[in-house]
C-alpha cells in the first residue's frame, strides 16, 4: 500500500492525541512530494527532516493556489502523473485570478465532508438542504455547491436544494419541507442573498423553526457587516434561535461549524493556529487572537498547510470566532466591496 492509500483509509479514524503525528507525516510527504511547497521550504532553508513540531512546519501562503499548481503527486510530472478529476475555483470578479483546488478523487472531498456535517448536525437523512448561493451557482466550479449537492442527494429529500433567484419557490419549498416528519430544514446561503431573502419575505411563518446556515460573503451586493450585525438582522426575518455559520474555502477540503454561538469548533481533519499578522513564522500552539493557519489532513493531494489571510480569536477550548481579513490582503469573493 502506498502513503496516500493507507492515509486516505486512516483519516475517518483520525483522533485528537495522533493527530500531530498524522499532520508531521502528511507534511514530510508533501515537502518531498508537492513541487511549489517544496520550492518555497527550500527557498525558507528549511529542511523538513528538522520538523518536529506542528509550530515548526512552514505554511503556504494561500496566494500560492491562485498562481501554481498545487498538488501533490510521488509520480512527478509526466504520463504517471494524477490527472484531477474535478477542479474548484474560488469566487470573484472577471478581473481577478481565481484560485484553482485541483481534486484527484472528488469522493473523498464529499465524503469528508459529510463526516464532518454529521459530526455536528447528526445523519444527512434527517436533514432538508435548501440552499440561495446564487453567484457560486453563477460562476460554476463551486466546492461549496458540490457540498450541498451532495448532501441533498444522500439524504433522500423530495425538494429540488438550489434556488437562484426565484424567493417565492424557496418560500414554498420551505413551508413544504417543514411538513415532513422527522426531518429538520437547513437554509444555507451566502450572506447578501439571505438579507435579500429575508427583506423581500419578512418574518413569514414558513421562515421560523429553520436552522439558517450562512457561509459569509457580499459578493459585492452589499456592504460588508461584521458577524454580529449580520446575524442580527438575519434573527428579525428568521427568529431568534442563533443563526449558524460555516468556515471553509476553496483551497480547503473541510469545513468548521459554529452552531449559533459564533464560535467554530475544528472538526478531526482540521486544525487552526494563530500566527502574529506581521510575522507569518509565529506560529503559536495557543495564541488568544492573530491570522489564522490551517492544517487540514483531507488535502492528501494539495497543500494540507497553508497561511490564509483570515483574522481570528481562539478560545481556551480550541474554539475560535474569525474576526476578519487581514487589511492588505487580496481581495476575494467573499470581500469584494472593498
């Protein structure tokens, strides 16, 4: 058996106390194995037989997926290379380079995924996915809705999960799917459309007693608001059980939940660290706020170490609320009305 297959088969086992050793192991194949990770170690100096601790291990400036290929492949370039098998693109404007997620095995980015969604919500079978990501439906090469594709499809439902514009059909699907015994309805959106959603319908009946997901993002639509303000004006239209969100990105495979509270809780492929804003080799084991690093073990075939521009606060219970963007960082989809 290879690395990667033993790795991969490993991963829905993973567990808190091996999961720095699995994070070292992913990282000494990746240096060795990951053609721009390794040139940007070499350009470090580092040498990855030298790290021995989560805090030691180099982390990929994010912009590195908008510029390279980011993959990770034994075979080299050439004919014995991986050829990927679906490609996610991040949003954005026509004037701005996406950042690619080359994907080897699209199974493992759904599955993992709904590893995680029933880690916090229980089984997708007992769950409605009703989904207003208009621009992600938009500009295609969407993770998030191949996600949301996904679980609607494994859960059975009746109801059709992607509504673009039409608010009337997402305001009957609603009232339909909270009909259905033994099923709990989530409404999941980027941000801009469900304050539209929530100005045109106001507080309806067939709005109360959802669970609201929202995955961040004006897209330019409206002005930026920080999370509290969001959910507050979302609570008018929805009522008053806290509004829930999601922390994910195209150049990752797995997601964080916060359930209400604004705070997001990693699941077992993911880890979040603190690095001081203006030094992007500070890493810290604990930190109480700073830019956030990710490891994330579910990209096997990509970087599973990267340096995001994403501001935060951890908490002493490994929870963390994301604050913002760092004020020079690229501009994103999610941040466009800068």
């Amino acid at each position: 058996m290879s690395f990667r297959s033993d790795f991969i088969r490993a991963l829905p086992l993973l567990a808190p106390d091996n999961f720095t050793a699995a994070a070292l192991a992913l990282f000494r194949y990746q240096a060795a194995h990951c053609p721009p990770y390794a040139q940007y170690l070499a350009q470090l100096r580092r040498e990855p037989a030298a790290v021995a601790r989560l805090t030691d291990i180099p982390f990929l400036p994010i912009e590195f997926f908008k510029t390279h290929e980011v993959r990770t492949d034994p075979a080299g370039p050439g004919p014995a290379s991986w050829q990927p098998q679906e490609e996610f693109l991040s949003s954005g404007t026509t004037l701005q380079q996406r950042s690619r997620h080359l994907v080897r095995e699209p199974s493992l980015y759904r599955e993992n995924a709904a590893r995680i969604f029933e880690q916090s919500y229980g089984p997708l079978s007992g769950w409605t996915f009703l989904a207003l990501l208009p621009s992600y439906l938009e500009q295609g090469n969407s993770s998030l809705v191949a996600m949301v594709d996904y679980f609607a499809r494994q859960s059975g439902q009746a109801q059709p999960a992607f509504f673009l514009h039409d608010h009337a059909a997402l305001r009957a699907a609603l009232a339909e799917a909270k009909q259905v015994a033994g099923r709990r309805v989530l409404l999941i959106g980027v941000s801009y459309a469900l304050l539209d959603f929530a100005a045109e319908t106001g507080p309806a009946p067939e709005l109360q007693g959802l669970t609201v997901l929202e995955t961040g993002g004006m897209k330019g639509r409206r002005r930026e608001m920080i999370r509290e303000e969001l959910h507050q004006e979302l609570q008018q239209a929805f009522g008053p059980a806290g509004i829930h969100s999601e922390y994910g990105m195209t150049e990752m495979l797995s997601q964080a939940y916060s359930l209400g509270d604004g705070r997001f809780h990693s699941p077992p492929p993911l880890r979040v660290l603190l690095r001081e804003p203006s030094d992007p080799f500070s890493v810290a084991e604990f930190r109480p706020d700073g830019a956030i690093n990710v490891i994330d073990l579910a990209n096997v075939d990509s970087c599973a170490f990267i340096e995001t521009k994403d501001l935060a606060r951890m908490h002493p219970d490994g929870s963390f609320e994301v604050l913002g963007r760092m004020d020079n960082s690229d501009v994103r989809g999610c941040n466009q009305m800068v």
